[in-house]
C-alpha cells in the first residue's frame, strides 16, 4: 500500500484531517514528527496547514529549520511528492523549494470559506485526476494568504505552467495574479492555501452538486498522488 | 552583556497591510499629518560578553538567514544597541 506520510510540527491543526484523506483515499498515512530527520519509508509527504510555532517570526518561517524538514527538502529534489498546504505551502516557500512567499490577506481578516479554484495544471504529481481547467470547491482558511512574488517570478510560474490553481469568482486575499497554487518545475512539489483535505468525505465538507456538505473535490489529491507513484 | 539591534522592515514594492491599518487610524485619532506607515520588526539579541564586529558578522547573518525573508522583507539595520543610543544622545536627537 503507497505510504503518504504527514508531518506534525508544534502547533499544525490539520494533519489528523491530512492523514483521514490518505485514509479515504486508499493510501496508509505515516505520522511524520517534526524533531525527528527520519522520513520513515515514506513515499510521498503532506505538510498540513495550522500556525506552526504559533507564525511568530513570519508563516513557516520557523518550521524551515526543523530536522524532519532536511529530510524533506533532500526527497524533493530526489523527486518525491510534497504537498504543502496552507501554513505547509508557507513552508515550502520558507524551505526554497517553491519561490514567493504569503503575506498577511489584503483585508486584514482571517478569512474562512468554501472556495472555488480553477485546476491551471494536471501535470504535477498532485493534481493527473483533474480536468484542465475544472472548477473545483474546497475550504479557505487563512490568515496570511497573499501570495506575492516579483513580476519576473510570476511571469516564469506562468511560463512554466506551474500555476496550479487560480481563485475563480474572487481572490479571497490580494494574490498576485489570482494564485492560489503552484509547483516546482518537476511537478512533484506543489503548495496551495486552500484546504483539500477537508473536502473528502460526503456530510463533512463544502456543499457540492449532490446537496449539502456533499463536496469531495478535495479527495483526487490523494488519488492523484497514488496513481502517480504507481505509474 | 551587550545587546545588537537588528531592523526588518516589508520591501518598499510589498504592500504593508499592517501600515496600511495603522495608516487608517491614526487621522481618526487626530493625527493627520502621517500620509503613511510602514510596520517592520525590531529584534534584540543578546550576547554575554560585549558587541565585537564578530558578533555583529553573526548578528547580520542570523538577520539574513532566519530573522528576514529576502522575498518579502530587507533588513535595515544591524547595530551595537549601546552605540546606537550614544550615538542618538550625542546627537541630540533624544527626547
């Protein structure tokens, strides 16, 4: 059985959510501690969302330094799966292995809502069970949700087809350019802000087409990910 | 014990939603006449011994490495705190 391994750092919220979408999928989640540089077999890594070491010094920023994330860092470039989801995305971006960074929403409001995206790119190790252009639904939860880059990262993410979810109908925080996700220039490593993995199980997620609280949108993450390893 | 001041503040072509905030409010507090504010962070670390320039070398590369993120923030400033406050005294810059 594919082994997705997901990472608790002192104050990550999401990761019991994290390892019941592996669950849900058909993987088997693997507890990954943060002070412990031993990814455990693993292949593949979610870094779920929370406030890791509470963002005092800046989102992820502090999280960057911890043993397990050396680990991390080494199998990404070695070509595992990462995933990085809201504060996860802020670590990635903190670690160097996507470029920007999340600066405090516009607005200045935590914001929390079901969120629709637009799927820019099914070719990342994350997202091969999407349509092109689908719009999904997941939730948005964040405080420090901007995405920002300079002109000439942003024109190379574009280039490069590594935006891979764009905000549909609002940008929910004053993301350069709509951004709500992107990967690193393999595809195995990608960061988004909203929330997948709370979007994977009828009666507990955003409303969907089949009535309330119906939405699963979130789930083809995980699937995404087995189908990638196995191929 | 000696004590290095280290200054981040967001990259001027970053929005500051912070400075922004605080722009709003202060007119309704009566004061006008600020057009804008920026808010960055004001570290202070601390060393046992005094501020030698190879603690000051460390101080800026800590304040590099972990203290800024070079996307998003520049550090300002990197200092001997006690210079830093002879210097504003014999300045005569102190209130």
């Amino acid at each position: 059985m594919t082994r997705i391994g997901v990472v608790t750092f002192p104050g990550t919220l999401d990761d019991r959510d994290a390892a019941r979408a592996v669950r849900l999928a058909g993987g088997e989640p693997v507890a990954l501690w943060h002070a412990d540089a031993d990814l455990r077999g693993v292949d593949a890594v979610v870094l779920p969302g929370g406030f890791s070491y509470g963002d005092y010094l800046r989102a992820g920023a502090i999280s960057r330094f911890a043993p397990v994330m050396g680990e991390v860092v080494e199998a990404a470039g070695k070509g595992m799966p990462v995933l990085g989801i809201c504060n996860g995305f802020q670590v990635l971006t903190e670690a160097h292995l996507l470029p920007g960074s999340m600066i405090k929403n516009d607005h200045l409001h935590f914001v929390c809502r079901e969120q629709v995206l637009s799927v820019e790119s099914t070719d990342t190790a994350w997202t091969g069970e999407y349509a092109a252009g689908e719009r999904i639904t997941i939730p948005l939860k964040n405080q420090d949700g901007q995405y920002v880059a300079d002109e000439s990262t942003l024109d190379e993410l574009e280039g490069e087809g590594r935006v891979v979810f764009r905000y549909e109908d609002t940008n929910p925080n004053g993301s350069r350019r709509g951004i709500a996700g992107i990967s690193n220039a393999k595809g195995n490593v990608v960061g988004l802000m909203p929330h997948p993995e709370h979007a994977v199980e009828a009666g507990f997620g955003p409303d969907g087409a089949r009535g309330p609280r119906s939405g699963t949108d979130g789930l083809r993450f995980f699937t995404s990910v087995m189908r990638s390893l196995v191929s | 014990m000696g004590r290095v001041v280290v200054d981040v503040m967001p990259k001027p072509e970053i929005l500051d939603p912070q400075g922004k905030a605080v722009a709003g409010a202060l007119p309704r507090l009566g004061f006008g006449q600020f057009t804008s504010v920026r808010q960055g962070k004001r570290f202070e670390l601390e060393v046992d011994g005094p501020v030698t320039p190879e603690v000051l070398a460390a101080a800026a590369a800590a304040a590099e490495q972990v203290l800024s993120n070079p996307v998003i923030e520049d550090v300002v400033r990197v200092a001997d705190a006690e210079a830093d406050a002879a210097a504003t005294i014999a300045s005569g810059n102190l209130a």
